[in-house]
C-alpha cells in the first residue's frame, strides 16, 4: 500500500493512499461472493447464479460495499505508518474505483499537537497561610444559631429588619395590573398569605423589605418598586410600579440557645467541642481554597511556557460550546435576545480566548500525564461521580448511568486526571512560605 502524507495546516494533515490493484481486485471477489451466496436471482437458486450476472445486477452496491472496506483499511494502515494521532476525520474524497486499477483515496483529519513541554518539575509558587481567628470561628457560630432559628409570632410590636412578614399585596405599573402585563411571571403581579423577611439582603424585590419596616398588623403600605433595566422579565424591564400591601401577621426571629441541647443537635458535647470544629472546618476550607489558587498559578505557568498550535476541529467544538454557555447564562440572568445579539461578537471572542486555554490546558496535562505515568483507576472515577451526586443531589447510580447515555464518562475521567496532574506538579514545586495572614 503506498501512502503518502501532506501538512495542511496546523495539526491538520492530508493523507493520500493507494490501494494496490491486486488487493482491489481480491476485495471485488469477497465481496461478489457474499453477494452470490445470498442474493435472490429469479430463475435461479440462492447460490446458482452466475457470478457475471451478481456483478451486473448489484454492481453498485458491491463497489459500495468495497469502498467500505478498502477505505477504514488504508486510513487505519495510514495512521500505524505514519504514527498518527488523530483526533477527527475531516473529510474523505476518492477516485473511481474500478477492479482492475489501483484505488487512490485521500482522508484530511486532524492529529493531536506535538508538544515540547516546558521545565514543569521545579515550578515557583507561593504558599499563603491564613490564620484562622476567634473573631472568624464566633462569626461562624453567629450565622450557624442564625441557621437554625425559629419564627414566632407577634403583635404588639411593628415590622423591625429580620422579621418574617405575612402580607396581601397587588402590584400596579403603568396603570395595569402586572399580573395583565406579566402574566407569566407567577406570584409577582399579586398574592395572598404571602410571607417575606424583611431583609434587605434577601428581598423579594428591591426596595420591598425597607417599605415594610415600621409597619403593624393590619396597616396598609404603598411600596413603589423600580425594576432593573436589566430585569428577568421584558416587559417590566426599566419600569416603575406600585404594589398595595396590607400586613397580616408578623414573626420575630428566635436564635436558638447556647446550651447542651443545642449541641446535641450536632453530635458535639459541649462549646468547646463545637468551636473546635468550626475552626477545623475553616482552616480545611482555607486549605482548599490555596491548594485551588495554586492550581491556577500551575495553570499560568503552562500556559505561558508552552508555545503550540491546537488542532482547529477541536478549538470549533469548544468554542461552540462556550458560546451556548454564555448564552445560557445571559439568558437565566435576565438578558434580551436583543442585548445577547448586540454582544454576539464580544461574546464569541471571549468563548475563543476561554476555549483556546482549555483546549491547550488539556493536552498539556495529557502530556504530562503520559510523560509520569499518571492514571485515573475506576475506584477514583466513581469516587469523583460519587461527590458530583452529592452536590447535585441525586445517586450514584443514576448519575453514572446518565453519564454514561451522554458519553460524558470521558470528560469526568479527564477532569480528575487533570486534578492528580496538577497536584503532582503541586507537590514537585518549589513553595515560597509567604507569612501567615489574619
């Protein structure tokens, strides 16, 4: 077989074969005889035709079937020979095939980067080391009896910030109800028995939990709300309203008591044990949140030290990729379809910037992954899809099986080995100790 290769770009290779015309011809007669044991002729039993006649009357469908396999046979002799590493098959263009001729076919793919890595054992980094403080562990504690407080009611008193409020209320813009203008916006236009907390960090919109304070039990408020300009939904987007409310009821945060029960509730025997594992928490927390900056660091370094062309295929499907992220996420925050067509260039190139580093990034830690023999075992894959089930709270079994029908088991793999290689370079660091922070 004679193969002979081009350069068509980076990474991109064009790949000419040349079937020889004896193999052409043997392959002519395979597949005639398949043909010929099968094929129904009529005035003729299964097998009894002549072979003349099986070529004249599925002549095409044999050269068809010939190409099937001529084809995959010189591009998988092609990539042995010429020791490719492919990573898609663009295109695929062929000369007429004819059975006593040599066949000459051409196949453009594109092959995974060569790489000259940099000086990757030996990385500079700076370790800082951030002291956790009584002031930190008290703060945790605080928003923990937050956490777990109760609401009881109250009725000598007005509305104070922190209080959970049940109110009626009807929103008005423009001299319409919002329920007509924003009918798909459930729950906003008007309600009944609706409870909010007077919190101005977790308001029902903004302006709404400040219009409550000061208000008692059966008093009616008019509340006037500005909607953002940029505003989940369109048609309030930018405007003004006015919502009638009329308090019901109250109820007054009560933070839970310091005391052995409280305790108890978390497996811990006293305050001394409970502030122990706040502190913990935090300094592993703290621990995580270095290791993940350094990571970045090792991240920098790779990507400046390491000069090369990713394969173009590749860096499209990537890009792709990003550009439906970013989309997405204009689109759950709010944006216009309007407001995501006037970004689109910006857009796209911030997918490309975005895509052209992960792309580099993987085969970086592929490289060197390959060059120390770093693997990812089964038992570490499923450990990984465990925590991932975990957070997004569902089982390990189903998560698995959905990674699985969504062929996303590979990605899953090579984010963990990405994660090994970069605390392998981590650890092969030299680590400047920076002096411990507050």
């Amino acid at each position: 077989m004679n193969i002979r290769m081009e350069t068509a770009g980076p990474c991109r290779r064009e790949v000419h074969i040349e079937v020889p015309a004896e193999r052409v011809k043997n392959t002519f007669e395979e597949i005639t005889s398949l043909y010929a044991r099968s094929a129904r002729i009529p005035g003729f039993r299964p097998g009894r035709a002549p072979r003349d006649l099986i070529r004249r009357r599925y002549q095409k469908e044999i050269a068809d079937d010939v190409k099937e396999r001529l084809i995959p046979e010189g591009y998988q002799a092609a990539v042995k020979q010429e020791k490719l590493t492919t990573v898609a098959v663009l295109d695929v263009t062929d000369q007429k095939l004819e059975e006593d001729q040599p066949f000459i076919f051409s196949v453009v793919v594109d092959v995974a980067p060569e790489i000259a890595l940099p000086q990757y054992k030996g990385i500079p980094l700076t370790r800082k080391t951030v002291v956790v403080t009584d002031a930190d562990v008290e703060k945790v504690a605080q928003n923990i009896r937050e956490h777990n407080a109760r609401f009881e009611d109250v009725s000598d008193r007005a509305v104070g910030a922190g209080d959970m409020v049940q109110i009626d209320y009807k929103g008005v813009c423009e001299g319409q109800p919002i329920s007509t203008i924003a009918p798909e916006a459930e729950g906003l236009g008007e309600a009944k028995d609706f409870w909010i907390i007077a919190d101005e960090q977790n308001e029902f919109l903004p302006g709404f939990a400040k219009g409550l304070l000061g208000a008692i039990i059966g008093e009616a408020r008019e509340i006037q709300i500005d909607f953002a300009p940029v505003f989940q939904v369109a048609s309030l987007a930018g405007k003004k309203a006015t919502y009638f409310v009329q308090i019901t009821a109250i109820r007054e945060k009560k933070l839970p008591e310091i005391n052995e029960e409280f305790f108890k509730k978390f497996g811990l025997a006293d305050a001394q044990e409970f502030h122990a594992r706040i502190r913990e928490d935090l300094e592993n927390t703290n621990k995580r949140e270095e290791n993940d900056r350094l990571r970045g660091e090792i991240v920098r370094f790779l990507l400046g030290n390491a000069n090369f062309d990713a394969p173009e295929s590749v860096l499209q499907e990537e890009t792709r990729q990003q550009v439906y992220d970013l989309v997405r996420r204009n689109q759950s925050r709010g944006v216009s379809a309007e407001e995501i067509e006037q970004k689109k260039e910006e857009m796209f190139d911030s997918a490309t910037r975005s895509a052209t580093e992960k792309v580099k990034l993987r085969y970086l830690l592929g490289r060197i992954a390959d060059e120390e023999k770093i693997t990812v075992t089964d038992r570490e894959l499923d450990d990984q899809i465990r925590i991932m089930a975990y957070s997004w709270r569902t089982s390990f079994e189903k998560l698995r099986a959905d990674l699985i029908k969504q062929k996303a088991l590979d990605q899953v793999r090579e984010d963990v080995l990405g994660g090994k290689v970069a605390d392998f370079l981590i650890s092969q660091a030299v680590v400047t100790e920076e002096g411990a922070v507050a």
